[in-house]
C-alpha cells in the first residue's frame, strides 16, 4: 500500500512538473515559436513554406503538427496505460516519454530553414513525449495524495513547473539578448542552444520523481497478448463507469470543449503575437516571464478559492474570464494591451489546468486500482478537444488569412463548456442532501 501525503514523494512529483514544464514555456510557448516564425517568414515567399513538396503558411503548418502529435497520443494512450496498469510499470512509461521528449528538444539545436523537415518532425517527438509523460505523472496524484489535499498538491505540481520553467528561461534569455557575452555571432545559435538546454534540464531533474516515486503493484500477473484491443476495452470499461457517474460525465463534457480554448491558445499564442504585434523574441520572452510569475499566484488563488465556493463556481467564474480574454484577443493592436491581456491569461491559466486535474481526481472511485486507465481517458478526452482546438485554429487562419479569425473562433468553445459547467452545478445541486428540520 502505497503511503499518503507524503512529503517527500509529493515533492518529488512535483518536480516531474519542474522538469517538464521547460518544453512547455521554451519549445511551445516563447523562443521556438519567434525563433520558428522569424526563420519561416522570407522575402522571396512571405510566410508559406514548403513541407515535404506542399506549401503551407508557416504558423498553420506548426499548429497542424502539433495537432497531429496530440491526435497520435489519443491514439495511443489508451493501449499504453492499459499495458501500464497490468503491469505496474507506469515510471517506466514516464522514463521512456521523457528521455524521447527531451532528445528530440536537443535534435531542435540542429534546426534551420533548410532542415524544416527534421525540426517539425523533432517538434512533433517533443510534444508527443511531454503529452505521454504528464499522462503518467498525473495517474500518481490519486495513489499518493487524500482527496482533501489533491487540490493543494496538484497546485504544488503546478507551481513547481512554473518556477522551474521560468529559471531555465532565464538562463536561455541571457543567450538570446547578449550573445556577445558568450562570443556567439550565429544569430540563430542562442535559440538552437536554449532548445539543446531544454532536452538536458528535462532529463537532469526527472531523475528526482523516477528516483522517488513508488512503484505500483501489477494488476495481472501477464498482459494479455491483444494490447491494442485491451486498451481500447479499458478505455471502454472507463468510460462504462463514467456514464454511470453524472458528476464526473457532466464535468468531463465541460472540460472536453473549454479544453480546446485553453489548451489552443497556451499553444497558438506566442505565434499568433510575433505574427500580429512583431514584438520580436526578447519581447515575448519577458511577456511569457510575467505570465509564468502571475500563473503561480494564479494557481494557488483557484486552490484557495475551490475550498470556499467549490471546485464548479470557481471553474465557471475562470471560464467566462477565458470569454473576455479571447473577444480581447481579437482586439488587441498594441504589446502594451498585449501585456494587459497576458496579464490575466497568465492568471487563470494555471488556475484553470490544476483545478481542472483536482477536480477530476475528486471525483474519481475511491481507491480505483486502475487510475492510470482513468487518467487515460482524462488524457484522451483533452487531447483530442486540442486537436480540434489546434485544427481549427489553423484552418479558419488558412482559410480567412487572418489569425484574429482563429483567436476569436476560441470563445465559442468557451461559452458551449460553460453551458455545460452551469448544467453540472445543477447535477451537484440535486446530489447535495436537503437539511430538513425535524419537529423538537
């Protein structure tokens, strides 16, 4: 049996975040897309590229890999943690996510124009690694936290990745804004060392939660030997058991459409910023900083909060802040109203991720051996709303030639996941038992 809330583990598994959570503000959120945008926009063809013999505009062809990446591990989640769950080797998946992810950062160093192919392909490897290792991580939170402190511990997970992420862009921001100082003339070099930077900080401190982490017991004494179908039928048997549960269905439908606005523009907005406003890397870098610093606060606000009007009221109340933000978005002519907005996105953006994850958890069978296939399926459910998020976000750019067509496009799926969270608040509201005052 494995021990709860200890202190120890619950750090180390926060610094599976710490570790990770560099792909996530470097490679998709600052340097990699200005440095992407930058080296893809020409004279000679503005900002189609060619990719494989076929002409795409330069951010689109970035938001479909991405989509593509996201849409492959959908796929494929559900036969690894079926296999994972049989034979308690889910720190072994961990392992093997992360050390693909954080090579693949490192292959970016060899990144340029002319190797478009093997950067995008590098690109889609790294996200694949870091969908499969949070996955992983996130089937832990049950096992090693009491449902009263997982919202507090999924927050220190949260907190943990921002602080992490912001050193390690600290460091890469030296690079990029004084070069000099390391004698680099190359000026595509900075950005290629800070990928190459990123692929050894994620490996170096995800030796921390593979060192500390518990292992889990095995289901089974063999996996059976048909592991697609199996993942498919425990992907099936979860969702058998979720249809029974009204609570954790309705969240889950809220989760699945405000999932592909949060997750779409975390992804989409540093291109959609260098593309529109042209703030140029180290602009956007220290944007992104403020972001990170505010999602901290952010984070541990939403745990605050949960404990006083719950965990649906707060998640309405940031969901129709995320409405405001994307019709903002659509306005938005200047970095300083950038900034404004980037301001508040950053707010509610850790907030909205480590309440959303809680709050699955929460609601979750009590002392279920087979969290990981339900954490799969929590997985599934927001990759695929950000396959949709991400491909739509470049279809409508394609198709309008306007990314503000695509930002404003965002708020939709807000509003239709707030209908949804009111409908849960009404499920919850029916579950709570009536106090009836009994005559003296």
């Amino acid at each position: 049996m494995i021990e709860k809330n200890n202190k120890k583990v619950i750090r180390s598994w926060a610094f599976f975040d710490w570790a990770n959570s560099a792909y996530n503000l470097v490679i998709t959120s600052t340097i990699f897309p200005a440095y992407y945008t930058i080296i893809t926009t020409t004279k000679a063809h503005g900002d189609q590229v060619n990719f494989f013999g076929r002409t795409f505009t330069n951010t689109a062809l970035s938001n479909y890999a991405l989509s593509f990446a996201y849409l492959v591990m959908a796929l494929a989640l559900p036969v690894l943690s079926s296999i994972a769950d049989n034979r308690g080797n889910k720190k072994a998946f961990m392992k093997f996510f992360t050390y693909m992810g954080g090579l693949a950062c490192a292959g970016l160093y060899f990144f340029e124009l002319k190797t478009l192919e093997i950067g995008i392909i590098c690109f889609v490897l790294a996200a694949m690694g870091y969908i499969g290792g949070v996955l992983f991580n996130n089937s832990y939170l049950p096992e090693i936290a009491t449902e009263s402190e997982q919202d507090r511990v999924s927050a220190q997970g949260f907190s943990y990745g921002y602080v992490g992420s912001v050193l390690l862009q600290l460091i890469c921001f030296l690079f990029v804004l004084k070069p000099d100082w390391f004698g680099i003339t190359d000026g595509s070099l900075p950005a290629r060392i800070s990928f190459l930077l990123v692929g050894i900080w994620w490996i170096a401190f995800a030796q921390i939660p593979f060192k500390n982490l518990p292992s889990v017991k095995k289901q089974y004494e063999k996996v059976k030997r048909n592991l697609i179908k199996d993942g498919f039928n425990e992907l099936s048997k979860v969702w058998s058991q979720v249809k029974q549960m009204k609570k954790l269905k309705g969240f889950l439908t809220a989760f699945f459409f405000y999932s592909m606005g949060v997750q779409t523009i975390m992804l989409a907005a540093a291109g959609f910023a260098e593309k529109t406003l042209k703030l140029g890397t180290a602009k956007l870098i220290a944007v992104i900083l403020i972001i990170q610093l505010v999602a901290i606060p952010g984070a541990m606000l939403m745990s605050f909060l949960s404990k006083k009007w719950g965990n649906t009221n707060v998640l309405i109340y940031v969901v129709i802040i995320w409405i405001g933000a994307c019709i903002g978005g659509y306005y938005v002519s200047n970095e300083y109203q950038f900034y404004a907005l980037s301001a508040v996105v950053g707010l509610i953006m850790g907030g909205i991720q480590s309440l959303s994850r809680s709050t699955y958890s929460k609601l979750l069978p009590e002392n279920t051996p087979d969290s990981t296939s339900f954490f799969s399926f929590y997985d599934v459910t927001e990759k695929l709303a950000i396959v949709i998020g991400l491909f739509s976000f470049a279809y409508i750019e394609e198709v309008t030639d306007n990314i503000r067509y695509s930002i404003i496009a965002l708020a939709s799926f807000f509003i239709i996941g707030l209908i949804f969270l009111m409908l849960l608040k009404k499920i919850e509201h029916k579950a709570s038992p009536k106090i009836v005052n009994l005559p003296a």
